[in-house]
C-alpha cells in the first residue's frame, strides 16, 4: 500500500471517530455546549434554509454532511475532513445542504481566542512557522475553507476524547485547543487568522472597526471618525474593509442592522416597525425594501416563513 493511500484510509478512520464522538454527545439537532466552554458540537438530521448569523472568531470542522456558506456574493462550500476557519465577526449566511436521519450533519466548532494567536506567534522565535506572515502588511479576506490534515484531525480528536474523561478538560484541554489553532495559523491560508493579531498589519486595525461597528450598529456610522481611530484614510479604510468583509463599511453595519431586526421579531415578537427603530432605521418603508432584497420577503412573510418550520430547520448556528 502506498504512503497517499494509507494516509488516505488513516484519516478516514480518524474522521468516523470524530463523527462517532460527536453523535455520541449531541443526541438532538441544534448546537451542543460542552464542559469545555469554547467547544460546541453541531448537529442537524435534515437540511436547512439559509440562516442569517455573525459568526465570530472561530474554527468549525465537519465530521459528516456539508455546508454552504454566504458571505456577500461569495459562496463557500465545506464537508467531510473540512474546516472552516473565522478571524473577525462577519454576518453570513449559512445553509446545511447535506443532512439526513441516517447521515446527520456533524460538525465541531472550537471559538478562537485573539490573546492564544498572539502568544503562539510571540513564542515561535527559532525556526518560526509564521515567518511569512511577520512582514505582510496586505489584508486578505478573513475566513477561509481548507483540508484538515492528520495532525489536525488527532488533535480534535483528543479535546473530544476528553468528553469521556471530564476530569482531564482543565488540564488537557486547553493544550489540545492550542494545538488546533497552531495547526490552522501554520495553514497556507492561515494568514487570514495571523493579520489580524495587534502589530501584524492593517487588518487588525479593521478588526477594531469590526468590533466598533457591531457594539453601536443602530448609532449612524461616522466613517471619518472610524479612519482616524484607525490611523487611516476613509479610502484606505473602504479598501482594507473589504478586503477583509467582502463589503464596505455601510453595507456591513446594514447586515447587522437587519439581521438583529430578524432576530428582535422573531424572538421578541416585535413588529417591523418597532424592530426597525431598535436598530436604527428612520424609515419603515426603506427598512422594507432592504429586508426584501436581504431575506428576498417582507418582514412579516418572513416571520411567518420561519415560524412554520421547525427550529432545527433555522437554528443551526454553524
């Protein structure tokens, strides 16, 4: 047996335990903490309809099934042996579009700790990984999907290993999750996750603007104001924005507005109006017409829409 075949049949293996493990301890669709609070399990018996959501830093792997992501007009599709790796907040839409009673939808997501990515390259000084990285100041986008090779795949499956053995999570865990995350910063496009640490470059810059921007969406956006905090020109911040969000800074901060609109309506019972006030609309009528060409119905078909499927059709993070 050649080395590529049996490296082939080793992962393959390793990918069944990992689904094994996950079925195991998420018996029920939805999302699954676990007593490693930066660990949930994903789990879906039938696909979904797309599900608007900010995901934040993070790593998600799959086990079974598949995924396709949205963000903007960019399309991303990820299955078996796959992760897909988060720097910065972004809205996205996400979509499960392999699933069955049979075959759920298995995935693992690990939330990403900015401070480890930090430490990890300050302490890489002889033979470092990240070399390439250090002097970069360009910005690319910040997710990506990419193969999860042997290594990854046994450091998942040890923090998941440990489920069975809670009594090693506050030793062991910890070390297992910093390895996950060295594995995917030394990834051909791990520099998505290496910009965004302080000093790396103007990404990290725009991940400050991120977090501004989603801490006051429903206050009117001052892009001057956000340049200068930034040590930027307005026109480099557009640039850089969308480098890194795939939109400007307007659009960006409208995804947030509509989708935590969605959310207060859908949760919360709130009418269009009053929903679109909370989050900083002046107009219901421009509100409508954006939600229309965001969620492609009304308000109040939407709602409606959402509310006659089953949770686990829609409420599916990642």
């Amino acid at each position: 047996m050649n080395t590529r075949l049996a490296s082939s049949f080793s992962s393959t293996g390793k990918l069944r335990n990992l689904a094994e493990l996950i079925a195991r301890f998420s018996k029920t669709d939805g999302m699954h903490a676990t007593d490693f609070s930066p660990l949930s399990l994903i789990r879906s018996s039938q696909e979904t309809v797309p599900i608007y959501t900010v995901y934040e830093p993070s790593i998600c792997l799959v086990a079974q099934g598949s995924k396709l992501v949205l963000l903007g007009d960019e399309a991303y599709r990820y299955g078996p042996s796959q992760y897909f790796a988060v720097s910065v907040d972004l809205p996205i839409s996400g979509q499960i579009i392999e699933a069955s009673a049979e075959l759920p939808y298995l995935a693992v997501r690990l939330q990403i700790d900015p401070q480890q990515i930090l430490e990890l390259m300050h302490g890489s000084d002889h033979n470092d990984p990240f070399s390439s990285a250090r002097d970069s100041t360009g910005t690319v986008r910040g997710l990506y999907v990419s193969s999860a090779g042997e290594s990854l795949l046994d450091a998942f499956l040890r923090l998941l290993g440990m489920l069975d053995t809670p009594q090693d999570i506050p030793a062991l865990a910890p070390l297992a999750a910093r390895e996950i995350l060295y594995r995917a910063l030394c990834d051909g496009q791990g520099r998505a996750l290496r910009q965004m640490v302080p000093g790396a470059g103007r990404a990290a810059f725009i991940a400050e603007v991120i977090r501004h921007i989603r801490a006051t969406y429903s206050k009117p956006l001052r892009i001057d104001e956000l340049a200068g905090q930034a040590g930027m020109s307005p026109s480099s911040l557009h640039r850089h924005f969308r480098d890194v969000t795939a939109m400007s800074p307007l659009q960006f901060q409208k995804r947030i507005r509509l989708q935590e609109a969605r959310s207060m309506m859908l949760t919360e019972s709130l009418q269009a109006a009053e929903a679109a006030f909370r989050v900083g609309y002046e107009s219901p009528s421009q509100f409508n017409r954006e939600y229309v060409r965001l969620f492609g119905l009304p308000p109040l078909s939407d709602i409606r829409r959402l509310r006659s499927l089953s949770e686990a059709q829609w409420a599916t993070e990642v």
